[in-house]
C-alpha cells in the first residue's frame, strides 16, 4: 500500500507504462511531470486530493485514468497532454473542469461520471475527435450549445443529472449512436431529436416527459427506447 512516490522517480527515463492503482497515494512529487516518455498512466483507486501543475509536462500520455480518488480540480497545465486519447476521471470530487480540457484536441474519450460537476467543462465543444463522453451521477442542471462542434460523438451520457431541457444543438451530432438522459428532470425534448438519424439507443426513462415528439419516427435506426 504507497501512500507516496519518490522524488527520483524522474529517473526512470524509458518509462512508458506506470499502474499505481488500488494503493494509498496522497500526492505526487512535482518530479512525477518529468516522466516525458510515459504513455500510460494509471493511478485510479487511491487517495489523490490534487495533482501537481508539472503533470501537464506528460506530454506523450495517451491514457490517464485518476478515477476514485478525492480530486476537486484539475490542473489547467492538464492542455500540455497534447497526445491523450482518454482520460478518466470519475467517481473523484470534482465541482468543475478547466476550459484548458477543451486543447486536448486528441481526445476520444472522456469520463466524468460520479461527480459534483454543475456544469459540463468550457470548451467542451472543441473536443471534435471525442467519440464518447460519460457525465452521468452528477448535479449538471443545463448543457450548452458548445455541443454542436463535436462532430465525432457516438456516445453520450447525461443520466442521474437535474437537466431540464436539451439545448437544439444536440441535433446535430450527426453521429450519435446512444445517448442516455434517464433520471432527470427534462419535460419537454427538442424538435430537432429527429435528425439523430443514427442513434440506436435513446434512454428517457425517470423524467418528467407526458409526450414525445411528433417526428420521433424519422429515428429510423432507433432499437431500444
């Protein structure tokens, strides 16, 4: 069970893949952002509570997972990861995200889910290669239309939320297979979730819905409801 890391760990020059899961560690050194060959990263399950700003110097990561640790924040040097694919940071506390998240313009999938996000991150809607954002469990009470610019979103979840409404612009990720909204508090759908003619699944269970739109057949690719 570490509950820390070493200040030479930087030595480990060829380092590529580090798993420090399942342990006790409260903090990392500011050494840890000198690992510049690492390319996966796991530190989920443990006891993080912060991370140091040198972590954005990691800047050949591809996967990050910092799930279930107690992380408030996130470092705005966290936009140096300019080759991560995935990052992982649910079930941690987390209230907001940087808008510096929406410069990992390499990024594919994104999980948010099991936190206290009132909000998705700023920014959110450069992210044009992410296929698959994972949000649900929070206390997220609006989206914005930032969403339109994410061409490449096949899945995305907003279950267990307190979202009223839906912004239009969600109508035109042309590319969507699944999209969760079960659990929330949404009473009336957009016109325009008719030209999501690629979604396969749509959840709504749990709201407060009394019709759905009139146009919902042109969801021709629809399978489970």
């Amino acid at each position: 069970n570490l509950s820390g890391l070493p200040e030479d760990i930087n030595k480990l020059v060829k380092l590529k893949s580090l798993n420090l899961s399942s342990n006790g560690i409260q903090s990392l050194p500011e050494t840890f952002g000198e690992l510049y060959t690492l390319a996966h990263l796991s530190l989920h399950s443990n006891e993080l509570a912060e991370l140091p700003n040198s972590i954005g110097g990691l800047d050949n990561l591809v996967e990050l997972n910092l799930s279930d640790n107690s992380l408030t924040t996130l470092p705005e040097s966290i936009q140096g990861m300019q080759d991560l694919k995935v990052l992982q940071v649910g079930s941690n506390q987390l209230s907001s995200v940087p808008s510096e998240l929406g410069k990992l313009s390499k990024l594919e999938q994104l999980t948010l889910e099991n936190n206290k996000l009132t909000a998705l991150p700023k920014g959110i809607g450069d992210l044009q290669n992410l296929k698959s954002l994972f949000a649900g469990n929070n206390q997220i009470e609006e989206i914005s239309n930032d969403l339109a610019g994410m061409d490449s979103l096949r899945s995305l979840i907003l279950s267990n939320n307190s979202l009223q409404k839906l912004p239009t612009s969600i109508g035109k990720l042309k590319n969507l297979r699944l999209l969760g909204l079960e659990s929330n508090r949404i009473d009336e759908l957009p016109k325009n979730l008719k030209d999501l003619t690629k979604v396969n699944s749509l959840f709504l269970s749990d709201n407060q819905l009394t019709s759905l739109p009139k146009d919902i057949e042109k969801m021709s690719s629809l399978v489970y409801l």
